[in-house]
C-alpha cells in the first residue's frame, strides 16, 4: 500500500516558529532559525517514522486566493506575516529541494485547496493512503476511508492521527463533511469568517445534529424559537457565504502525478551545505550520522598515548575523538602527578574541570580532576572515594591552584570552585569563564560545552550519557566507573575549554564586550561561590507554624468556594474551575479555550474577572496560598543541606537576557513580598548563630537610571532635592504641592512611574490602576507633559534599536532584538518595549553586581568575618558579627551609593534585625 504525505507548509511553519517566540533560535549570525528548524524537525520525524512512499508539501501562493478577491476581509485581522518567517519560507524552499521533495502551489488557491483536491483524486486510487499533515481542524471535511489527518500534537513529538470516527467525536457531528456546516455557522476567528453572531460551537453542533446541514436548516427556520430563530433567519445570507468561505475545494487546476511524489532520496550534499549555514549541527549528526560506527579507542597510558583519526564517515560535518589527533594522559599514581605538576607550574595559564558525584556542587565530592595547557593535549587525575585519601591528591595541587600568577579557564568555573572549596582549595588568580564569555557576546541562546563546541569548533563532543546512561533509576554515577572508562571524557572537557577559551577571548574583543567581562562578571564568581557556599539558615519551626496558619486559611476558603459554586468540585482543576465558572456561572460566553477545548483559567483570565462575582476572588486567594505552601513554605525545609544545616540557592549568571541574577533551589527571586502571607516567608530566614540580619536595598534604582539615561531635568531635580519621587510626580500631575499629595494620588503616581517607562499602554495602565482608558490616556499624556525627555529617551532607544539591532546598558552589556522591525504588531511591540526596558533593568543589574564585588573585596581586605548571604533584586543581605555591625553597615551602604556616578544619587536604604523581614 502507497503511503501519501500531503503537509500544509505555513499552519507548519506557523506552529514552530511561535512555538519557539518566547526563546528563539538565534545562531552566531543573529539569524532567528526557530521556524526554519522547527518545520525541518517536523518534516525528519515524519520520514523517519512513517516512511512514507509519496510526499509533496502545499505552500500559499503569493497574493492571496479567490476567498480574498470574493471578500476581502478573509484573513483580514491576522497580523502581518512576521519578518522571520517571510526570511524563513525561501530557505525552507530551498531546502524541500535538497530533500527532492516536490514543492505544490497554485496561483489563487491555498494549500487546503491544493491538498483538497490531490487528496480526493489520491482516494479514488485503491493502493493509496493519503495523510494530510496539519493542525488546522478545516481538514476534518476531507477525511474519508483512505484520507487522515496527521496532526501535530502539542507539547512533545507525537501524533495524532484523525480518521472518520476521530473527526465525528471531536466535532460532535455525524459526518466529516459536516464539518463545513458546523464552521458556516459558528464561523471560524482565525480565517475571519463571520457565522452566525451569537451562534458557538455548541449550538452549531446541536442544529447539525438536529438539520444534518446548513440548507435544511435554513430551510426549516420556522421551527425555531426565540432570539435563535430571529439570528439565523436575519443572518441566512451570511451563513450561506461562510459555508462558501469555509468549504475546501476539490478541483484546484492541479493534477496528481504519484510518480513525481516518489519520496527520492535526498541530496545530501546540498543539505548538508544549507545546515551547516544555518549552524544546525546536532540535526546534520542526527540526518546523516546516526548510523556511524564508532571505531575503537585503544586505552592509554601514561606517559603518552597518541590516537589520531583514521575512519571519516562521508556524512559526518562534525569532528570528533574519532577524527582528530590528540594526547590524552591518564595520571595514576603518585610519579605521574609530580611529572604533571611541574608542567602545570610552568605554565601561564590552564584549562581545569573536574568530575564529581552530583550536580549540586555542594553536595559534591571529587571523582577526578583533568587540566588542559595546550590544544589537543589533557591529562587526568583520579580522585578515590575515601575523603582522607582524597584530600591527600587535592593537597598536591592546592599551591597550583591558589598560585595568583597562573590564570584558570573553566566552563562553568563557579562550580568547580565550589567542590574545591570543601578541600580547603580557594582558587585565586585570574579567572576566563568560557559559558560566561559567550552569555556576555551572545545573552539571548544556549551556552552550555557542547552547543559552543559545535558552533565554534565543528566538534561533537562525548555525551555524559554515554558514559553513565540516560536519565533514571538505572543512571549510572561517576564513583561507578573504572578511571579508564572517564579519562577520555574529563580530558575532552579540559581540551574543549582551552580551545573555547582562545576563541571567545577573540570574540569578546570583537563584541566590545571584554570590560564587561573581566571587570564586573568575572571579578563577580568568588563573590557568588562564598555566598553559595555559606548558604543561608531558616527557622523550620517558624515555617512550620506558617504552614499550619496557611492550610487552615486555604481550607476555609475552599468551603467558601464550595458555597459560593453550590457544589464541591477540585478547585486546583483548571479544567473544572472553567466549567465552574463559564459553564455553570456563565461569567462570560466568549471566554478563551485551548486547543484542547479547556476554558482558559490563567491568573490574568480570573484577575478580568474579579468584579463580576465573589468567587473569583476565593479562587485567586486559593491558588495564592497553595503556591506558597507547596514552592516555599512546605518545601525550603526540605532544601536545607544535611551536611551544613543551611539553604545553598544557586546564583545564576547566564540565565536572564538582562543580566540579572536569577537563582535556583530554591528561587529566592520570586518570593512573594506584597501581602502578608508573602513576607511570612522572609521571616523564615535567619542570621549565623550570634549575629545579626542586615539588609541593604536599592532605592528606586531602575527610576533613578532613567533619569540618568533620559537626562529628563525634572526628574532630576526631583531625585537631587530628595523629594519622595513618586509624590513629586503626582504633584506635576495634579498640580498641586507635594504637601496635599493624597495617598491614593501618590499610589496612582507610582503605578505610572513603574509602568509608563516601561512601555505600558493605555488599556494596560487602566487595567492595572483600576481606572477609565480614559483616564489613563489623560494620565500618560500628563506624564510626558511632566516628563517631556523620557519620551524622547524611549523614541530615541527604539529608534537605535531598529538601527542597530540591540540595545546597550551603560556598561556596555547588549541585548539583541531580532524582532524590532518586524511588521507583526505583537512582535513589534514586544521589542520595543525591551529596548526601552533592557537598559534600565541591565544597568540596575550591573550596578548591584558591582556594589558586590566591592563590598567582597572590602570585607577580604578588612578581614571581617560577616558574610554576604543573599542578593535578590536591588537588595542584599548580610549576617553580621554584633561587634562588625558599625563598620559592615558603613561599608556596604557606601559602596552600594558610589557603585556608579550618575546625574541623580544612588541611594541604599538599610536595616536590621533577628530576621530577613525585620532587616527589610
């Protein structure tokens, strides 16, 4: 039996590109690939698992079909095609042609009419099935005996295939040709098609069951009642021409030649020289390298063991430890690591990397460490299990490694110094993070080894995988295996962080990005593995006693809800908190559904919704308090380090496209501080046994950033007399002294300041403050009254944006914004508000990291022995010595105020106390 692919190119285009919107693709070039790539994986999991005998893949043609000549409001409220797919669609062209797949476009007529008709012909043939490959529901109509729909789930890589019974039952109709009836009346939003107004899904389904068709409905109207009967007999011609619009059709000027839909068998040349352009180097491996055989690696022994690389697989773009020459030394014994010291000391400068038993760097103990001074060269040291042997080898190396002269390279080094502190090792000297060296040239994609070595090196690297096995209860650890079995691969990684770092010192260069990087992230990591090593104490008991005040709260509220719902119903279900709400209140009859057809429940959705019944409200505190207890309050207990009896939160430096911090296990970053409930959290955690908490924090730091970079004089002079800001511009709003400033005006004051510089609209600002559009038009025009330069501040940044394609914080840090001159509004407006944004949270990001270092350096050279525990937004948090309380207050707020010179003074407000919520 001939197996037919028939694929709707732009619903697949589509789908991978905005599957990919909130974190693009971007390669080395700046070149957004994610619909390129994303339509490309769907096309390789297709021939790969249904190998099918024929395909073709249906395009739209330019200028649109004859539904856009009859009515031109088909279509007519979708955005503009985005700029990245209208880049993508000839590449995606070009490479349909590699594979010698047919490209099928008729002038006139859509894909869905081209695949319509070829699949109809296709199912007068006995020895063919024909899967259409889309996930547009308009397919449903042509599904018969030998035609399916071969639809793309959401979320993973599977299927869905929909025969004659899969399209009856999820359309609730008794024929899939009834699906044109079912879209005539209840229309379809995405292609603009009207229906019948007031007509949903489920009525529409229920007069086709009743009528069987749109015809024998209107020819039956009389049977109606009520306001139905009167919109369906008022609106008969409009349904006629939906089902028009909606109608497939079947005899498209096109004629189906299976010969010339013979899936031939690509041109792996062409392919390869597309991919390698696009940098999709792990899809080149997976296409033509999955079926290499891997040619024996003989064990080495020190002193030398040379391999070099004899078998080229044809296919393969990628090198390897199977194609390249190489020196890799296993060190074993005591002899061998005094040969390797000597070299070590010698050297300027060396690669470090070290193989451990977990991935939490405080919980780890050393398996081995391996060291790179020259490309293609490595040696590695096991390190044995037994803690005081272990410490014995570590000790051999401590000199080496707190040596000031000779400079490290590590990827990911913070963690490496982690491990090494629990020996007693403090690395010093400076410091070349290569992960951190491509977050600074590159924010906005992946930094990890293997992805840097592919687009820098055009090197495959081993995989830990295959060294302990895939994730799960049968994954191997590193303490697992022989050192013959690792040293290859910890001596790849020393190797691969040598040559990263040769190349990316370059590119910083280039990139104008090298102060950045050794003057603030740099400097930053000692900074960040004292703190993640001191970790911070929490008071267990005082969680607990919140967490028996919270349930019971929670627990009232969901007998309020059951009240209120007149039933009992699992209100953690979005599912039945959408039926609750649209079905049973009917709160609102147009409400949003997934594509599954589960109501949309989201926090934004309840929040619309808070005015129009008590239940609301009970459903968003619910959620609330569940949060907190299951993400902090029932779960940092849990957290707390069973060797040191303290929470070590991960800060992260390659993670925000801002460059702020982020942190992890737990993320202090998102504790909630505005309600009560919130700030029960920060009492939780304490100070050092003796000392006490102290708390620093930036005041109005992002504010006082843009007046800097705006130069707007009365924000200024506002900031410089010292004036409360926020009353300050309440007083230039309502025209009256800061002195009869209410604290309702105030509050309306400081919701503009935070939301008007950052791009906010006129319904957002309304929806936040709870005002008319009205209203908050006349309050952001007054603003810009008040504030004339921050206007043109943020005209002038998305004006450079378009320019340039980035934007810049005031020390140099860049954020790409590939999409800023994209004629899809949505697109468009996105970045555009991050080029007015990114600079103001970036700088304020640097700043602290700054006032960090400095304050750390401070602490060092005073040898003071509080400790900085915590930074989370613009605020940092000390455990202080009663008798260093005087002088760490006096260094911190010091360094945090001159951390940079700007035209309006940096202030830090402090505190203390037995806890975070009382020192804040």
């Amino acid at each position: 039996m001939d197996k037919l692919f028939l694929l709707d190119a732009y619903a697949l285009i589509y789908r991978a590109y905005y599957a990919f919107i909130k974190s693009p693709r971007i390669n080395s070039k700046g070149f957004n690939t994610s619909a390129i790539l994303g339509f490309v994986n769907t096309l390789e999991d297709v021939l790969k698992k249904e190998n099918p005998t024929h395909i073709g893949v249906a395009f739209d043609p330019a200028g649109g079909s004859f539904r856009q000549e009859i009515y031109p409001e088909y279509k007519a409220q979708r955005e503009a095609t985005p700029e990245v797919i209208k880049e993508s669609v000839p590449i995606i062209k070009e490479i349909l042609k590699a594979y010698n797949i047919p490209i099928l476009e008729v002038k006139g007529y859509e894909a869905d009419d081209v695949i319509g008709t070829l699949s109809g012909k296709a199912s007068t043939l006995s020895n063919v099935v024909t899967y259409m490959m889309t996930p547009d529901k308009d397919y449903g109509q042509l599904v018969n005996d030998n035609v399916f729909i071969y639809r793309p789930k959401y979320g993973d890589k599977e299927f869905e295939i929909m025969g004659i019974n899969e399209v009856k039952n999820k359309f609730g109709i008794s024929s899939p040709c009834q699906m044109i009836d079912l879209l005539g009346l209840m229309g379809d939003s995405s292609d603009n098609i009207p229906g019948c107004p007031g007509v949903g899904e489920k009525t529409a389904q229920k007069l086709i069951s009743e009528y069987g068709s749109i015809e024998n409905l209107l020819d039956h109207t009389d049977e109606l009642k009520g306001a139905l009967k009167t919109r369906v007999e008022e609106n008969k011609e409009k349904i006629k021409f939906s089902k028009f619009l909606a109608t497939i059709k079947m005899d498209v000027p096109i004629e189906l030649n299976m010969n010339e839909l013979i899936k031939e068998k690509s041109d792996e040349e062409k392919l390869r020289k597309i991919f390698e352009e696009l940098e999709f180097r792990t899809l080149l491996d997976k296409i033509f390298n999955s079926e290499k055989k891997k040619s024996p690696i003989q064990a080495s022994l020190f002193p030398e063991f040379e391999y070099n690389g004899q078998e080229e697989n044809k296919y393969s773009n990628l090198e390897s430890l199977e194609s390249i020459k190489y020196n890799y030394y296993l060190v074993d014994n005591e002899e061998k690591r005094r040969d390797l010291l000597q070299i070590l000391f010698t050297s300027k400068i060396f690669s470090l990397d070290t193989e451990t038993t977990s991935i939490e760097a405080i919980d780890a103990e050393l398996v081995g460490m391996s060291f790179s001074v020259k490309e293609n060269e490595a040696y590695y040291i096991p390190i044995p299990s037994d803690f005081d042997e272990a410490q014995k080898i570590v000790n051999e190396f401590k000199q080496l490694l707190e040596d000031e002269k000779i400079e490290k390279i590590g990827q990911n080094i913070k963690y490496d110094m982690i491990v090494l502190n629990r020996y007693g090792v403090n690395i010093k000297g400076k410091i070349f993070d290569t992960m951190i060296a491509h977050y600074v040239i590159q924010p906005e994609i992946h930094h990890n080894m293997d992805y840097l070595a592919e687009i820098y090196l055009n090197y495959k690297t081993i995989k830990i995988d295959e060294l302990i096995g895939p994730k799960g209860k049968n994954q191997k650890n590193m303490r697992d295996l022989d050192p013959h079995d690792i040293y290859r691969y910890a001596c790849e990684d020393a190797d691969v962080t040598l040559k990263l770092k040769n190349i990316l010192e370059k590119e910083l260069v280039k990139n104008n990005a090298e102060k950045l990087f050794l003057e603030i992230e740099m400097p930053l990591v000692p900074v960040l593995v004292n703190m993640e090593t001191n970790g911070v104490r929490i008071d267990p008991e005082a969680l607990k006693q919140t967490s028996v005040h919270l349930t019971a709260r929670m627990n009232e509220i969901e007998k309020e809800i059951y009240q209120l719902a007149d039933e009992e119903f699992n209100i953690s279900s979005p599912k039945k908190v959408g039926e609750i709400l649209f079905e049973k209140l009917k709160l609102n009859e147009k409400a949003k559904k997934t594509k599954t057809g589960q109501y949309v429940t989201s926090e934004e959705v309840l929040e619309s919704l808070r005015s129009k019944h008590p239940i609301v409200e009970k459903i968003l505190d619910f959620r609330g308090l569940k949060k907190l207890l299951s993400t902090y309050i029932d779960s940092l207990p849990l957290l707390i380090n069973k060797r040191t009896g303290k929470i070590h939160t991960s800060f992260n430096q390659t993670v925000t496209s801002t460059g702020r911090l982020s942190s992890s296990n737990p993320n202090l970053q998102n504790i909630p501080i505005r309600n009560e409930d919130g700030k029960e959290i920060r009492k939780a955690f304490i100070p050092d046994d003796g000392c006490k908490f102290f708390s620093a924090d930036y005041s109005q730091i992002e504010l006082r950033i843009m007046a800097h970079l705006s130069q707007d004089k009365n924000m200024i002079d506002a900031f410089n007399e010292g004036n409360d800001i926020h009353a300050a511009t309440a007083s230039k709003l309502y025209k009256r002294p800061i002195a009869d400033i209410t604290r309702d005006e105030r509050s309306k004051a400081k919701t503009a300041n935070f939301g008007i510089i950052y791009g906010i609209s006129v319904f957002g600002l309304a929806e936040r403050m709870n005002v008319s559009r009205q209203e908050a038009k006349e309050l952001i025009e007054g603003y810009f009254t008040t504030y004339p330069q921050i206007k043109e501040y943020m005209d002038k940044s998305i004006e450079v944006a378009r320019e340039q394609g980035y934007i810049e914080t005031i020390f140099g840090r860049k954020r790409f914004l590939p999409d800023i001159n994209s004629r899809n509004a949505v697109v468009r407006g996105y970045a555009e508000r991050n080029a007015i944004n990114a600079p103001i949270q970036g700088s304020a990001a640097d700043i602290i990291k700054v006032a960090m270092i400095n304050i750390y350096n401070r602490f060092q050279s005073e040898s003071l022995k509080s400790k900085m525990i915590l930074q989370v937004h613009d605020e940092l948090n000390f455990s202080v010595y009663p008798n260093e309380e005087e002088i760490v207050q006096k260094i911190v707020v010091e360094e945090m105020e001159k951390a940079y010179k700007m035209r309006v003074p940096l202030n830090a407000d402090s505190g203390w106390g037995n806890n975070w919520l009382e020192a804040h």
